[in-house]
C-alpha cells in the first residue's frame, strides 16, 4: 500500500493536538530568570538605574507572562493577570532573597510595578487574543525578550544626568548669632523617634569640625556614615558655607542578611554643597 498521507494536513493536525494547558511554575522560572538578568545586566554591568529598568521592566514582565501562558492556546483575561502578579511576586521576593535589593525599596516600588504588570499584562493578552499561529506568538515572545535590552543600552549611551536640585529652609531661633553658630559647627542631636527611621532612612546624629576657618573639615555623622564637607567660607557667625566631597548612604536596607549594598544607594544621591546664614 501507498501511505498517501498529506504532510501538510500532519501539520495542522499536530498544531490541532498540541497541549491546551501550560506549565505555571515553568512560565515563573521564566519570567524570573529574565528579569533577574535585566537587572542584573543594567545595575551591574549598565549601571544604571533609569526608567527603562524601573517602568519597562515591569510592563514586560506582565507582557512576557502573558505570551508565555498562552503559547499553546488562548488563555482567558484573568489567567493572564493571575500568572503576571504571581512573576512580579515571585521576581520580587528572588531580588530579596539573593541580596540584590532590600525590602524597603522593592515595597515602595511594587505599587507603581504592579500597575505597570498588569498593563503589560494587558498588552500580552491582546497580542495572545488577535495573534492565532503559534509561529507568530512565539516570534513575538523572543521579540519581546530582545526589546527591554535593547532599551536598556540605548539609555545607558545617552548618560543622561539628573538635575542640581536646591534644597532651602528656614528656621527662627530665639538665641544669639554667637550660641546658633557653635550649634551649628558641631552638635549633636538625640535618636530621632519616627517610625520612618526604623526603615533604616539616615537620620542626623551629630557634626564634627577639626579647627577653624576656610579649609577646615567638618563631618556630619549620619546613622549609615560620615558627610565629609570642606569649609569654603567662613564669616563667623554670619555665614558658612562648604563643598561635599563624600556623601554616606541615603538608607540602611532591610534584609535578611547583615549587609546589603544595591548599586542605586551608592552615588545616585548625592550633596555638592551647603551652606548656612
């Protein structure tokens, strides 16, 4: 006998048979280890710490659930949300375990994460609902893996720097000039009691100042490291002013480990100058 059998019908019959579920725990692994690499790959090795990393990964997140969960066949609107949140949460918890964040920041992030998932979740649904051939879905999954470092490059080469932002404030203090200006060059100030500074935000302790004059060193003592600031005019007890040659840590992560040190606490905020009058 002649097998007659037209090899494009085995085609689509095997499209027609493929398995109707996919893997959750294989779509997490997934999503995880590609946004583990994204960062990894832009404060590590990029270093830097713009929106492409803080808006574009959390949208392709949602975005990359999405495909993932529907590759073999259609899902429904809220599988697709479901295994979104479930990547966000997951990637998240892998950023605290591993040391790469601490637990504040990923807090005060996963608001703004979460909605941005859910919109690329979104956007993932609807390619996964207009889009029919599996060919085309998984074409634009690697399409979708390619984009955000992509992106992450091409923000990187543009070194764009934040803006010099000034800080003023003004206090009234029933004493003399002469009383508010040793407070001023060094003192030191009582454990703050806020909530807030039991995240691990730097809170002031004291000054120190080793002499006197232009040229003098005078450091503040904050709760994650000294504020090095060389004094550039002296008018005593007019006016003070200084340069900032090293600026300590803005916070102290929460962490299960004693010390965590992501990259974005390291130069992303900084003093240049200061002065008092």
């Amino acid at each position: 006998m002649t097998d007659n059998k037209d090899p494009l019908k085995q085609i689509l019959n095997s499209n027609i048979n493929q398995p109707k579920t996919f893997n959750p725990i294989l779509v997490v692994i997934c999503v995880s280890c590609f946004a583990l690499l994204m960062v990894f790959l832009s404060t590590e090795i990029l270093n830097s710490y713009g929106f492409a990393l803080f808006l574009g990964l959390p949208f392709v997140i949602g975005t990359f659930c999405s495909l993932l969960t529907s590759l073999s066949c259609k899902q429904s609107f809220g599988t697709c949300f479901q295994m979104s949140i479930l990547g966000l949460f997951i990637t998240s918890a892998i950023l605290i375990l591993v040391g790469m964040e601490g637990m504040i920041c990923i807090v005060l992030a996963f608001p703004i994460s979460l909605f941005l998932t859910l919109l690329g979740a979104a956007f993932g649904y609807v390619i996964q609902d207009l889009v029919w051939d599996i060919y085309k879905k998984q074409n634009l999954t690697i399409l979708t893996i390619f984009i955000l470092p992509l992106i992450l490059g091409v923000e990187s080469t543009l070194e764009l720097k934040p803006a010099l932002i000034k800080v003023q404030s003004s206090i009234i203090i029933n004493a003399s000039k002469e009383i508010v200006w040793k407070e001023v060059i060094a003192s030191e100030l009582p454990p703050p009691n806020e909530l807030i500074f039991k995240t691990g935000i730097a809170y002031h302790i004291k000054a120190e100042i080793d002499g006197r004059g232009v040229g003098v060193i005078r450091y503040r003592v904050f709760s994650t490291g000294k504020l090095v600031a060389p004094i550039e005019v002296w008018d005593e007890p007019e006016f003070l002013q200084f340069s900032v040659t090293h600026s300590p840590p803005p916070m102290k992560e929460l962490s299960i480990y004693p010390k965590v040190n992501p990259p974005h606490l390291d130069g992303f905020l900084k003093s240049q100058k200061g002065r008092f009058r």
